[in-house]
C-alpha cells in the first residue's frame, strides 16, 4: 500500500510540472492522455486534460506500448530521436520536393509524405527553412520551371513539369519570382540586356547605400540611379551594370550569358525578400510601425556570391564599418581580378588559400583577422563550406545543419553565421543580436542602448521575418552605418 502512495505522490507532482510546460522537463518524462490516445512532452502548447485522463512515462516506446500515439503538435517522437534525425526528415522532404514538384499537388500532400501533420510540418520548414511549406514549394516550382527552360523546355513544357495547374498561375508565380515573364526569361539565351520588374513601392536607396558603402571602391560604382559591379562568373571577371527607371531595373552584363546576369542582378537587388507578407503583418506594431511605414518597400540586398558576405563579415568583426571598408579595398586590390572597365571582381576564396597571414598583414589586417579570414577560405574552398551550393538550392540542407558547419570553423562565431544566412542565403528569419548597428539603431527608437539578451526580446515578435526586421533598424540609421 505504501508503494501506491509512493507511485501516486510522485505521478502528481509530475502533473504540477506538466501544467507548467516548462522545457527543462522535455526528456525527463512523457504525458500520455487517456482521453485523446496521445503522448506529449512536457512543454506541448496543447490545452492541459484532467488528472485522471493522464499517465505519465519514460520513453516514447514505452507510451506506445500503451496503445498511445505520438502529439503531432509537440511531436516527442521526433525530440526523443534527437536534432539529427529531425533534420533528416527535413532534408530527405525537401529532395523529394526538388526531384519531382510536381507530385505534390498542395501541402498536405508534403505532410503526407513526411508522415507528420500540417503544423508539425509548418514548424518543420519554419525551423529549418524559415520559410512556410507553401512558400517553398511556389519557389522550388518556379526554380524547377526555370532550369528547365535553360535547358531548352518550352515555358508550358516546363510549367507542367513544375507542377503548375494553370497558365496563368505559372505566370503569375513565375513572375514574381523572376522579375519578368516566362517568355522574357526563355529569351535570355545568349543576350546582355534584360529588364527585371521592380515589385511596388521598391526602395532603391537600400540597394545604393550598400553598394556604394564605400565611395572609393575598386568594385563597384555607384551613381544617385544606377551601380556598377564587377564580379566572378564561372570563375572569370565579368560586370552587371544596373540603371533604375520607373517601376523596372534596366540591366546589362558583360562577361557571361543572360541568365547567369538574370541571377546576379536579382540577388543584388534583394528581389526575393517577402516585404509584402512583412509589412502586412507588422506595420501596425505600435513600437515598430512608424519606423516600418517609412520604410515601406525595403528588401534586402544580397551579394552576388556568398563568399563575398561571409569575408565581409569576418573582416568587419569588431571594428567600425570605415575600417573594415578599407580592409575590404585593400583585399580586393591586391588580389580581386579585373575586368575591362577598371572594377576588380572580389576575390574567391580559392584565391587567398596560397596566401599567408602575413601577405594579410601588409595590407592592414591584424594577425588574428588575417588567420580567421584564411581558415574560413581555405574551409570554403575544400568543400566543407559548400556555400555556392547552400545559396543556390536555399533550403536544401537545413540551416540548422549548415550554421553547426559554419560555427566549426574557426573565427566564425553566431554573429557572423547569422550575417552570413541574412545576407549571403536570404533566410527570412535571422537575427544577428550581437551587432553594435542593430543595437544603435534600437537605442534610437526606444532611448537605452540595449544588450544582446535584451535585442533577442525586442525581436522576437517579428519571427519568422527578423532579417527584414533587422534590416529596417539598420536603414534607419540613415547611412550612418550600413551592413
């Protein structure tokens, strides 16, 4: 008799942590309910049953053993198998959804697939992806449709191949991820010129001011409507000029083919960034909204090839954005390749690995800059930073995998990693708290400078779009600082 009080004392005080959901608990026992043949974790947002109609256990075999089965909302299955096997349910997904699109007529036909539930695979891509299940299947869609056509596939081939149930929703879907038609597109074999449709109210000055961060450049040019930028294509030095109009981008590359200028020019334009969904959601927020409507438009510019993130990044730890700017001059100087125009193309990693960090040295890096520099060059260019890879299939691999990959290199800590994602993949959800601009600009809008626990709680609220959120304390800062 006395072990049933045992047994029972310590079933409710399992209960009492239960009704807390506290995380901590997560691994130190499971709650089966009675009344609704499931097993959770202890941090399930689920509505909390009775007493009566929950059991308590150690392993998720053991609850299945019981005749339970997993929470689709919780999924403690997944948690008890751990982050790995997470992350493969995630990536074996997605290949699926590359390989053949047009298999899944809608999302519950990934879920499906997944064997998991509609808001466990929400979750799943927002976590891995930080995108919706129905934002990335639009987008690998248009990117099946569009390889596709490069390879010769008339537009309505490609569509049905991609999956696409009407002309018109190709149209519309393809548009608005290529900035123009799927005929447009199919014209760019062998041309130079091209025009991309600039989405409503799209911002220039962003797109300027990072580009033109530095006005002695030996990369770019830039003017009040239009930039110049040399960089590698294929290896060679090739240059994408852009000129503004009303409405459209007006574009011409020099070096490579049209479609590889097409890729350039929409990553430097920031193109793929969701402001619409952004703005819809957060313009009212009775802190941010002001600062938001302002800025209404604004998309984050990304540079042509990760590499060139990820070095600014590494060069700009911990000093002002003139210093770095001047380290970046100097490395392209000294080892950028240029092209016919007099602009020098920033240097792949390839090229730094035979140098030294004392070659580093003589052009102004401090010793620990230069080495950081050439670990992360020497890491990107053995393949084990695939980072051309992880920026032209986004979501592939899962971030969290990728930034575990990144932050093993030495010299790469969480805010380089989060810059990188921002401004090298275009991940829509991240947020570098560990940047003096972020916090400037945040000291700004509520009058204390905040610390990184502190810029971690203000930002919360804009999950799953904290990069565009990110971006647009950045610009408020009126060029004084530009990332």
């Amino acid at each position: 008799m006395a072990r049933l009080t045992v047994a029972e004392n310590a079933d409710d005080r399992l209960y009492r942590q239960f009704l807390l959901r506290d995380t901590a608990c997560n691994g130190k026992f499971l709650a089966g309910v009675l009344s609704t043949g499931i097993y959770c974790l202890p941090s399930c947002p689920a509505r909390r049953p009775r007493r009566e109609n929950v059991r308590f256990f150690r392993t998720p075999d053991q609850a299945e053993a019981s005749g339970l089965r997993p929470c689709r909302r919780c999924r403690p299955d997944w948690f008890h198998r751990g982050a790995a096997w997470h992350e493969s349910l995630y990536e074996v997904t997605v290949a699926r959804l590359r390989s053949e699109p047009a298999g899944f007529r809608d999302i519950g036909a990934i879920a499906r697939a997944a064997g998991v539930s509609r808001t466990a695979l929400n979750d799943l891509f927002r976590e891995h992806a930080h995108e919706s299940p129905g934002s990335f299947l639009r987008r690998v869609r248009a990117e099946h449709a569009a390889r596709l056509i490069r390879q010769g596939a008339t537009p309505a081939d490609a569509a049905a191949a991609a999956g696409f149930e009407s002309a018109s929703a190709f149209h519309e879907q393809f548009a608005a991820r290529m900035a123009m038609t799927p005929g447009a597109y199919a014209a760019l074999t062998g041309a130079r010129e091209f025009r991309l449709k600039l989405p409503p109210r799209y911002r220039v000055r962003e797109v300027l001011d990072f580009y033109g961060r530095d006005e002695q450049s030996v990369s770019e040019r830039v003017n009040s409507d239009s930039l110049r930028k040399a960089l590698l294509i294929d290896g060679a030095p090739s240059l994408v000029e852009v000129l503004f109009r009303e409405g459209v981008a007006e574009c011409r590359v020099d070096g490579a083919d049209g479609y590889a200028g097409h890729r350039a020019a929409s990553r430097m334009l920031g193109l793929d960034s969701d402001a619409v969904s952004f703005e819809r959601q957060f313009a009212s927020d009775p802190e941010f909204g002001g600062l938001i409507g302002r800025q209404r438009g604004l998309r984050i510019p990304l540079t042509p090839a990760p590499w060139e993130a990820m070095a600014w990044a590494i060069m700009g730890q911990q000093i002002s954005v003139k210093a770095a700017v001047s380290l970046r001059r100097a490395l392209i100087g000294a080892y950028g390749l240029p092209h016919s125009c007099g602009l020098r193309a920033h240097p792949a990693a390839e090229a730094l690995v035979a140098c030294t960090a004392d070659d580093l040295r003589g052009l102004g890096f401090s010793r620990s800059k230069a080495e950081y520099l050439l670990a992360a060059a020497a890491a990107v260019a053995s393949g084990q930073l695939p980072l051309d890879k992880w920026a032209s299939a986004r979501g592939d691999v899962s971030a969290l995998r990728a930034a575990r990959a990144m932050g093993a290199v030495r010299g790469i800590g969480p805010w380089t990693v989060q810059y990188v994602f921002l401004r090298a993949f275009g991940y829509a959800d991240c947020l570098p708290a560990g940047d003096a601009g972020l916090a400037q600009g945040l000291e700004l809008l509520r009058g204390e400078r905040p610390d990184e626990s502190s810029i971690r709680a203000m930002m919360a609220r804009f999950a799953p779009y904290r990069s565009l959120a990110t971006c647009h304390v950045w610009a408020s800062l009126k060029g004084d600082r530009v990332e």
